[in-house]
C-alpha cells in the first residue's frame, strides 16, 4: 500500500506501491524483509520452479511483487544479474488468449531479434490451438443455453476423433500413434519455449527469468481455470521460475466450481502445481504499531486520533486497504462537520467505517437513523435484558427491545460477534447506553455524507 498523501491528488492512496527506488522509503509495513526472504529463495538452487506469494484482497501482494523487483536491481546495480524479474497482470489479458501471449511479448522484449523463427511459430501454434475451441464455446454460451452448447461441443470433439480414427483406420496402432503425435507437439513447443527463455536470459545476462502473475484471483471463475491451464506445461522449463501472487482461497474455490461434481480439491490441485507458498498478513501483535503509524502517514498525522489498541485483533480487519479507506472516511468525516459541533468519538466512527469495509452487507442492514432500529439489531449480540449485578429478587430491565432477526450468515459469523461486541462495548453500559446509541446514530448519519450508504 503507498503511503503518501498528495494533497494536490497525484496519487492514489488505495494503489500499490509505486514499482520505484523509492519503494522503500514507503515500505512503512517493512514488506521488504519478506521479498528479501522470497528473494534469497529464486537464488538457491533447490528453489522450485513455482512459487505462490498467497493473501487476501488488499493486503500488499502488488506492493511485494514491486518489493522484489526493486530488490532484485538493487542488489545488481545495472548489472547483470542471477535473476531477471517480469512481473505481468493477469486481469490485463482475462479476456485474450491465455497466459501465454503476455508471456511470450514480454519475453520478446527482452530477447529482441535473436530468437529464430520456428521457435516463435511453434509457440504461437500452441496459443492459437489452445485458444480456439474455448473461445468458440464461450461465445455460443452467451446466446445459447449452456447445457446445450456443452453437450454440442462434446459430440463436435468426439465426431473429430471418430474422423480421426476413421481416416487412420480403426485399430489399437493409429490410436496410439495419434497419441504419440499431440505427446510430440507438447514436447515441441516446451521445446520451443525453453529455447524462448534460453535466448532472453543470455540477452539479459541472467541466469534465471522470474515471470511474476499478478491478480490472477481478480479474474472470473471461468478464467482462471483456463489462464492456469494455458502456460502450466511450461512450469517445469529449465532456467525460469514462475511467482503467483494471488487469493488462494478465491482461486481454489472457482477450481472447485470449475470442476464441480468431481473430487477435485480445489487446495490440493494449487499445491500440486505451487508446491512452495509464501503468505502475507498482518499479525495483531507485532504489526499494530506499524498499522497506525501507516494511517497516520496516510490522513496526517494530526488528523487521525488513534493508538495500536484501538484496531480489532482479527484478520478480516488486519487488511491494509480497509484500513486505509476507513482512516480515510474519519478525516472525511470531520472535514465535513465541524469537529466542535459534533460530538462523536473519533474511534467509534473509525470502528463503523471499518465495520462496513469489513461487513458491507451486515452495515448497511446496521445503517440507521432510527435508535429503535439500533437498538434491536445490537441486541442480538449483547442480549440486553438483564445485567450481571442484578438478582432474582430486583431484575433490571435495560430498555429491553425486541431483537431484529439476523441472517444465519451474521448471526454464526463469530468474526462479526467478536467485533460487534469488541467495538461496540459502550452498549453494554446500562449508564451510558442511551448516549452511545446516539453517537452511533450521529456516526452513521455523518458517514452517510462521506459516502458510505
């Protein structure tokens, strides 16, 4: 995440660490000792051939992958180098022919004119022949219904193969050599890429190409499968490693989708082709600290009112892109209202801006200017008929409201109860229950001006 503010809107806050020698001054998460770890890995000789540098949406991956990159020139000074390091978006090429065509121009790029010309049409074969039935499918299933047009494509494949049989002739000998033909033009264009990589490192002078695929996890279900697809016979090629930085959970779940009705794991196949992972996230006791101080850099360090444990010691909020748009709203909030008139913990609408980054769906049910309202969604959490002090003898009854049924997904969702009830305790005070659904009210309904819903 960048950690300037440019007051004249230069840049963007929200985005990546700019892929420059200043990178490590913004580095304020210290990123940097884990691309050096990464780093330290590409150069060893035991290193795989893939690796996967694995997070959640907007914790850092793009900033690393700029991390390691810098790093990498860094330690060469111009010079040639162990490694040479692409980093290429995925979400970029989602809707071209795979993979492999940004791979292959930003290997031109750096091998130039000496790359002859069979090797180039034998990798270009490969694109067109992987390409071509996919795209076809994916257009008649915009017009026709799915079922149908996979069910077609089914008897379109196999009445290929009968012709193919046929022209062969029917027997054991012409299946097998039709095997043995699609085995060599596998080998081939691994051949033929192998060669790519080997002409491109001697022109860089490296030893290894480090091709880095970012937000791999941003593409549709349907894409991603097939992006993988199109360059992972590649993943054991001599002399080049491949880097995915992505959302594993997200990627291994369209895998799942992709092949539903199978006892595919969606986990176990990234493991299979991503044999070693690295994963990036914010620990609640070491990284606090570093949090605010990057919030403060951020929204200034006068405008935001906030200490290491102010911020809930769980993951879904530990993500520095929510956190960064939530201290952002704040020092909206207050540029909006006058900071004397209203009376407004700055913490409390630090806690719902954060709330709806983390829980958008719960937030906007929570979203009210009605004290009933409030009122009746918060006690499902504090259950707030009685208090530990009272006896059977004199019960105390607080206000007692009749809780809005919650969805089972918020009701069993033990991150969201923690929260709520974490950062929402001054609900919990009998004394100043009244005050504090007021200043929740006031919250919300300033937000709501900033934005949020």
């Amino acid at each position: 995440m960048s950690n300037e503010y440019d007051k004249n809107g230069k840049a963007n806050i929200h985005e990546a660490l700019e892929n420059d020698q200043t990178i490590f001054e913004k580095d304020i998460l210290e990123r940097r000792s884990l691309a050096e770890r990464v780093l330290k890995r590409l150069r060893e000789d035991d290193c795989p051939h893939v690796l996967g540098i694995y997070g959640g949406w907007g914790t850092g991956k793009t900033s690393l992958l700029h991390l390691l990159d810098q790093q990498n020139k860094k330690l060469t000074e111009g010079k040639a180098g162990e490694l040479r390091v692409e980093i290429i978006d995925a979400w970029e090429y989602e809707s071209s022919d795979g993979l492999l065509i940004p791979v292959v121009v930003e290997l031109n790029k750096i091998a130039g004119d000496d790359v002859p010309a069979i090797v180039w049409s034998v990798v270009v074969k490969r694109v067109l022949f992987s390409s071509t039935m996919f795209l076809a499918e994916t257009a008649l299933k915009t017009k026709f219904n799915a079922e149908q047009v996979e069910s077609g494509f089914k008897q379109i494949k196999e009445s290929v193969a009968d012709a193919t049989m046929h022209d062969a002739g029917i027997n054991h000998e012409s299946i097998l050599r039709k095997w043995k033909s699609d085995a060599k033009e596998i080998k081939e264009t691994k051949q033929a890429f192998a060669s790519l990589i080997e002409f491109a490192r001697k022109r860089a002078g490296c030893e290894n190409i480090v091709l880095c695929i970012d937000n791999l996890d941003r593409c549709s279900p349907e894409n991603v499968v097939r992006l993988l697809e199109s360059v992972k016979v590649f993943f054991n090629v001599p002399h080049c490693t491949w880097v995915f930085a992505m959302d594993a959970e997200v990627v291994a779940s369209y895998i799942n989708h992709k092949y539903e009705g199978t006892r595919m794991d969606g986990n176990s196949y990234l493991d299979k082709i991503i044999p070693e992972q690295y994963h990036l996230s914010l620990s609640p006791t070491i990284d606090r600290k570093k949090i605010v101080r990057l919030l403060r850099s951020l929204v200034g360090n006068d405008a935001l009112e906030l200490n290491e444990k102010d911020i809930p010691q769980i993951p879904r909020v530990l993500v520095p892109r929510r956190l960064i748009k939530s201290a952002t709203k704040v020092v909206d909030f207050y540029k909006l209202l006058n900071r004397d008139e209203v009376r407004v913990p700055q913490t409390l609408v630090f806690y719902l801006a954060l709330l709806y980054h983390a829980w958008p769906d719960f937030y906007q049910r929570f979203s009210s200017s009605s004290e009933t309202h409030i009122r009746s969604i918060l006690d499902n959490f504090f259950h707030p008929e009685t208090t530990p002090a009272q006896t059977a003898s004199e019960p105390l009854l607080l206000n007692k409201t009749n809780p809005l049924p919650l969805l089972k997904d918020y009701a069993e969702d033990q991150d969201l109860t923690y929260y709520v009830t974490t950062v929402f305790k001054g609900y919990g005070d009998q004394y100043r229950r009244n005050i504090f659904v007021d200043e929740i009210i006031s919250g919300i309904s300033g937000l709501r001006k900033t934005g949020l819903p």
